[in-house]
C-alpha cells in the first residue's frame, strides 16, 4: 500500500509569534546583520587598545551573547514551518562541506 500523501502547510500565510512570517524573517535578519556590524566595530575598536578594561571585555562579551540569541531566534524561526517528518541531518566536517559546496 503506498504511503498516504501528507497535507502541506501554505507557508506563504503562516506566522511566527503573530508576526506575518515574511516580516518575522525580514526583521530578524535585519537584527543580525546589526548585531554582526555592532560586534564587528567594537571589536576591532577593542584591539587597538593596548589594555583591555572589564567593561570593555564585559560590552563584547554582551554584544556576542546577544548575536547568539539572536540567530537561535532565527532558527526558531526557521523550525517553525518545517515540514512534517522532517529530520535535520546531524552536523559534521562533511555534512557542513557538502552544504557549503552546494550552496555556492
């Protein structure tokens, strides 16, 4: 007996915490190329210095735990309209090669 065909979700009308899906993706790429510029300046900033203060460590430390929480979020997104039965292959040397050598 074949397999029973699945309904799939109209991606294109879904949401993602009651945010027009489009607009939740837009908005947080639009916070990680910010947060990527806002870490990438402070850092080179923090190099030129010959000492590093606690506050200057502590602001970079921030700004970097604040870009990680900011691409879970996007992959929160991202889950969010998986389709059904989808199993995420486990991440490896090769697994990431292949990815890279098919996306560019």
């Amino acid at each position: 007996m074949p397999p029973k065909p699945k309904d799939l979700d109209c991606v294109s009308e879904s949401s993602y915490n009651d945010v027009p899906l489009e607009q939740a993706i837009n908005d947080c790429v639009k916070d990680l190329q910010e947060g990527l510029n806002n870490l990438h300046c402070s850092l080179v900033a923090l190099i030129t210095h010959d000492e590093i203060s606690h506050e200057e460590y502590g602001e970079i430390y921030f700004l970097s735990r604040e870009y990680v929480d900011i691409a879970k979020e996007m992959v929160s997104i991202v889950k969010s309209f998986k389709p059904a039965g989808f199993k995420a292959p486990k991440l490896n040397e090769d697994t990431i090669a292949l990815q890279q050598r098919m996306a560019g």
